[in-house]
C-alpha cells in the first residue's frame, strides 16, 4: 500500500484553547496610531481676532450714515413740533446738527476704534478709509446749509466749517494711527487704550476749559466781535464760532481771515502729525525686522547658492 501524497494529509488540529495573551509592550493599535497622523496632519484651527474687521470700512459707513440721518431727525424734531419753516428758526437746529457732526468725528470716531482689534492691514491705509466714509457724508450734511429753506449762510462760510471739520478729522486720525500702532499687540482691556482716548478728548476740550477763567473774569481782551479766538480751538466750539449771528455786517454768519489762520493750523498741525508718523513707523519696522533676524538668523533674507 502507497504512502498518501504530501498534499493529501490531513493537517493537524489547532490546539482548543483561549488565544494567546497580548503582549503589553506592543506598540498602540493602528487605529491609535492612524487618529495620531490624521491629528497630525490636519490644519491648526486659530481664533480669528479681526473677523469683525473683515468687511470694514463698509459696517462703519452704514452706521455713520445711520447716525447721521438719526441726528438729522433730533434736530429737525423740535422745529416741527413748533411748525417753524424760516431759516432763523432753523438755523440753532443746523449748529446742533454740525455740533453732533464735529463730536462724531473727533470723539466717537477714536472711541470706537481703539476699542476694537486692529486690523492686519497697515494702520495708515484703514484709518484713511475710514476718513473717506466719514468725510464723504459729512460733507453732505455741512454743504446744503446754503440753501435758502436751510440755514441760508454764507457759501464762505460753510465752506469755512467744512474744512474745519475735515483738518480736526484728519489731525484726530493721525493721533489714531499712532495709538493703534503703539496698541496693536494688547489686550482690548489694556489702560494704554483709554490713556489714548483721554489724550483725544483733551485735545477736543482743553481750548474752551482753559478760556472758562477769561470768560469768567470779563476779560474779554482777547476776543472781538468778528473773531473770538478761544472759540476756535476746539472743533465743538469753532462750529458756534463760524456760524454765530452777525447782524451787523449784513450777512447771517461771517468769517474773517483770522478764523481761515485757524483752519490752516489746525491742518498744518494735521500734516506734521501724519508726516511724523510716517517716519516713526517706517523706523519702528525696520527696527523690529532687525530684532526678529538678531533673535532668528533664518528669518531674515537669504540667497541659494
């Protein structure tokens, strides 16, 4: 009798039995290490802290104008309640009007934005924007004031108020542009932020709180009918002191070329500010690129030989 084929053996039984025990120091199981790359390799999620920024300058435009027409609407409130149409009734509505205008610009404005995270753009490049959306209603609310069924001045005269309002604009914005740079890594509850605000709201009262003494005293030396030069350093109190009544020059309102000089300072101070900031920050990023090259040699600009 022929031996059976190797093929044709029958193999052993498996042995019955629990399976033999798991090594513990094994490595983790693929799964683990699986989770583990996918962990890995998947993009680092971070705190976006300027999404409310993203759509900007557009939120501010739509709430300056709302403020504005909501403004509007207050002063022209009660001269409809009294049913008063001519233009001298109106005319103590329209310097309230350019009033709110002036605080918008040179208070809120600053208040707003150095409570907020600023932008990853350049700092002069969004503070210009937000002049633009600014300014651009603004005008609309300061140049019809020469109509006749409005306050009926002077076209000098508005004009006058306009560039006023613009040159404390634009110098409110330098102040801005250095406070938002020398801010932009701290905390928004940071004190530097409101020490920054309190610096922006001297500018705007300091002119009439040093003048209160004069005024108190009846010395009034340094003031005239046609020009009151405390009335001019301030954009709150330059709106009164552009459009008060001159009867007796035969116009409703009169500028002379003394407050056009304190326009012309106030933007020449406005220009040298911008100007100085422009300098100091073109210095200040030249200086941190130095540092971030001492601290990391590869950051800074290499060539490939």
């Amino acid at each position: 009798m022929s031996e059976p084929e190797p093929d044709d053996r029958v193999p052993d039984p498996v042995p019955a039995g629990p399976p033999p025990p798991i090594d513990q120091a094994t490595p983790r199981s693929r799964l683990e290490s699986a989770a583990e790359s996918a962990a890995e390799s998947a993009p680092e999620i971070t705190v976006d802290r300027w999404a409310h920024r993203r759509a900007e300058p557009r939120p501010l435009a739509l709430l300056w104008t709302i403020f504005l027409a909501l403004s509007t609407m207050i002063c022209l409130a009660s001269l409809a309640a009294r049913g008063a149409t001519s233009y001298e009734s109106y005319r103590p509505a329209a310097r309230s009007l350019l009033t709110i205008v002036a605080i918008g610009l040179t208070v809120l404005w600053p208040m707003v934005r150095l409570s907020q995270s600023p932008a990853r753009s350049p700092v002069a490049a969004w503070v210009w924007k937000d002049l633009v959306v600014l300014l651009l209603p603004a005008q609309a609310v300061i140049w019809p004031q020469v109509f006749f069924f409005l306050a009926k001045w002077p076209t000098e005269v508005v004009g006058c108020v306009s560039a006023m309002l613009s040159a404390w604009a634009i110098l409110t914005g330098a102040l801005l542009a250095w406070a938002s740079t020398l801010v932009r890594r701290e905390a928004l509850e940071s004190p530097r932020r409101a020490s920054f605000m309190l610096i922006v709201l001297a500018l705007v009262a300091v002119g009439p709180l040093l003048s209160l003494p004069f005024r108190a005293s009846g010395r009034t030396d340094t003031s005239s009918p046609a020009f009151d030069v405390w009335g001019m350093t301030s954009p709150v109190t330059a709106v009164f002191e552009l459009t008060r009544d001159r009867l007796w020059t035969g116009q409703p309102a009169r500028v002379v070329a003394a407050h056009w000089w304190a326009v012309a300072i106030v933007a020449a101070s406005a220009v040298f500010a911008w100007i100085s900031f422009g300098i100091w920050s073109r210095a200040r990023s030249g200086r941190d690129f130095l540092d971030l090259i001492a601290s990391n040699p590869r950051a800074g600009p290499h060539t490939n030989i």
